[in-house]
C-alpha cells in the first residue's frame, strides 16, 4: 500500500485520505470511504457490493453480547458500554488467533459492522427499549438511526449520517489513532488495538468534546446568550470546546462542511435555532480569540457535529460513540500499515515534552 492514509496541510485547512480531498470523499457512501482507507484504492462497483454485502452481513450480534450489554448501567456514557463490549466479543470472533492480511480483514469487517449495532442496541435498553436487528437494505447511516429510533431516516439524515462517519474516519495520528497502533506495534490483535482507540477517544480534550458541545448549546438555550456565555470562559482561562486544533491553525475542513450541513438540516426542519446559537458561539470566538488575540482558534470537527446531532435527535451520550462508528475505518488502516513494518513504537521519556 504506498499512498499515505492520511493527508493534512494544517496552515492551508486541507485533508486528503489516500490522496483523495475531504470535499469529494464526503460525495462517496461510508463503505467506500472505508474501503479506501483500509484497502489503499476506491473500490470498483462490484467491489464496494461485495464490501457493503460482507459488512452488511456482519451487523448481529449474539444472545450473549446482548445478555453482557444488558448487565451495564443504564445512565452511562455509551462509550463505556462500547468500549467493554468491543472487548467482550473478541472471544467470539473465529479469526481472533489468525494474525494473516485474510483473518485481519475478516476482523475488521466484523468490528466495523457490530459497532454501530453494540451502540445502537445499548441506546434502545437503557432508553426502556427492545433492540431491533439490523436491517440489510440499508446504509451504514441510515441503518445506525434505524437502530436507534425504529423508524426510517428521511434521505437528507441517512445521507448526513453517512457523511458524518465519513469526516469522523480519519485524521493522521491523532490521539486514539495513536494508541491503536501502539497497541498494533506490539502485535497485539485488532480488538485490542480498537479497544486502545476507543479508550482514548472517550477523553473530552479529543473525541468526548462533542458531547460537551452539545451540553454547551443546550445550556446556553438562546442565541442572545451566547457572547456573555463565551465571554465569561475566556476571562475564566476556560477551554471552549469543539475549538482550537492541534494541526489546524486554520478553519478545519471538516469544520466546514459540518457547518454546512448543520444549516441544510436546520433550513429542511424549519428551525434555526439551534445553529443560530452555533454561530453566535463562533462568532464570538472568532472575534475575542482570533481576531483580537491572533490565537488560531477556529471550530473543529467536534463542534458543528455536535449541532448536527441535536437536529437529528441524537442525546449527548451517543456523541463520541457516534465519533467512533466512524473513526473504527481509521484505526484500523493504521493497525494494518503498523502490522506491515513489524516494529514496536517505543518513544523516550524526553520526547513527552514535545507533545
Ligand atoms: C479532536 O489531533 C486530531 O487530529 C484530533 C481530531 C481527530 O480527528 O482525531 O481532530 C479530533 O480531538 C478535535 C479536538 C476536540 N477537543 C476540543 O474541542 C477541546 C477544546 N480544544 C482544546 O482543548 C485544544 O484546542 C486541543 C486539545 C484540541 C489542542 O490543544 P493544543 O494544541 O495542545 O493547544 P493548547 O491547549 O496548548 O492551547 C494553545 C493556546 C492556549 O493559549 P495560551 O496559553 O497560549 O495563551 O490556545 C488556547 C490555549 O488556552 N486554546 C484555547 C482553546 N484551544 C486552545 N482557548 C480557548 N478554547 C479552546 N478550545
């Protein structure tokens, strides 16, 4: 595989996957886009069927993992349901020993199909619900806000799902990406390098801040309140989240087009208000950080996603698990290029000081 999995130019706000803008991977269906990363090239027609199918056959889960996710708490953030989970079910998996290209992508297959499920099916019981089984006629989107509100999604929300997962796939060698290729440099099996993903995306200074930005807009309830809001945690030295980017001293790309998306689900429901409250948070921002401070601090992939679930239903506790329905793609074509160089990633000490 020589194209590169990822790339970022963080001054100019661009992000390719396997060479491929960000802006034209968001036209494609979620099956591709994971295709391409873990397999290196755009799948050809009969290719993505054969992928979609495999995946699409791969969505249930047993009476056993359902028996485990009904034992957990029922007010927990769903990431801990999913990260106990994932690893749960690894026992299940008849490759788990079979560390081959073949056995990996039949691992792979399965972990990206069974966690929208996992999440899906924790959401439905801990809400007082049954569970309902997956339905194969439908995207990776629109099946996962099946799962969750038994009903049909409207074409408009399956397609922002799917392009959801699609911005929430891939990002270089941020944090959780990281830690599964940690995890993968040891030889370690791919459960356990996607439980090491999910574990460090659950933090709030990563994938956990969409959750918080939903927490955010519905404490600041009305755009009118929004400047004192943010006024009042920039004089406190407080972190704004869904803001600021390690890479990016730029808009994010992604950012972008969650914005964009944000205002077509807001205009197709007749309600604003929720994106108006968006985009007095960052004006304000823009205007007190960037523009009196010169500090880049910009919306990041966690903000308007967060505006997005809000339109579509979707509770703060489901936020990051969402996050890593999509990102599962990017861990796993990291593991696989970690898996190739056989070699274990063992920084110094001093390095830590860089970070
Ligand atoms: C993700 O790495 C990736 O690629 C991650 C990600 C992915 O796809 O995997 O893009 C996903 O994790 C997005 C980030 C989600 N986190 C948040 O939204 C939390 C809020 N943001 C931050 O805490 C922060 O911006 C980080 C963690 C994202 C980046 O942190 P850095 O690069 O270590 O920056 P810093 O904390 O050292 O801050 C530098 C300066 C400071 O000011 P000074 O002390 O220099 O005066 O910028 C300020 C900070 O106070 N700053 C912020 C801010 N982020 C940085 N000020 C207010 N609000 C913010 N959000």
């Amino acid at each position: 595989m020589s194209k590169n999995i990822c790339f970022i130019d963080g001054l100019e706000g661009i992000l390719k996957y396997r060479e491929i803008d960000i802006n034209q991977l968001v036209e494609l269906p979620y099956d591709a886009v994971s295709y391409l990363l873990i397999l290196g090239e755009l799948p050809v027609d009969q290719e993505l069927a054969e992928y979609s199918s495999r995946l699409h056959g791969e969505r249930e889960i047993n009476r056993e993992v359902m028996d485990i996710i009904r034992m957990c708490k029922l007010n927990i953030d769903s990431m801990e349901a999913l990260r106990t989970i994932v690893s749960f079910i690894s026992q299940f998996d008849p490759d788990i020993n079979d560390s081959s290209p073949e056995g990996n992508l039949r691992k792979a297959i399965r972990l990206i199909a069974k966690i929208p499920t996992i999440v899906a099916v924790y959401y439905r019981m801990a809400n007082g619900k049954e569970p309902l089984p997956p339905d194969r006629s439908l995207s990776h989107g629109a099946n996962f806000l099946y799962m969750i509100r038994g009903s049909k999604p409207s074409q408009l929300e399956a397609e922002v799902m799917e392009k959801d997962f699609i911005l929430s796939a891939e990002h270089e060698l941020n944090a959780s990406t990281f830690s599964s290729r940690v995890t993968a440099s040891t030889l370690s099996d791919l459960y356990s390098a996607v439980v090491s993903g999910l574990c460090t995306l659950k933090g709030p200074l990563h994938g956990g801040a969409r959750s918080e930005v939903m927490n955010m807009i519905e404490e600041i309830a009305c755009p009118e309140n929004a400047e004192e809001f943010i006024l009042e945690k920039i004089a406190k030295k407080e972190k704004i989240m869904g803001f600021g980017h390690r890479v990016y001293k730029t808009y994010d790309p992604r950012g972008m087009i969650f914005k964009q998306l944000s205002r077509q689900l807001a205009e197709a429901k007749g309600d604003m208000h929720w994106y108006e409250i968006a985009e007095a948070i960052e004006n304000t921002v823009i205007r007190e950080l960037v523009e009196k401070k010169g500090k880049p601090i910009y919306p990041n992939v966690d903000f308007y996603s967060g505006v997005i679930y809000k339109y579509m239903d979707i509770p703060p506790q489901l936020a990051t698990s969402i996050f890593a329905i999509g990102r599962v793609s990017g861990w796993i074509a990291h593991c696989f290029d970690q898996y190739e160089k056989k070699k274990i990633i063992r920084p110094r000490a001093f390095m830590l000081d860089e970070c």
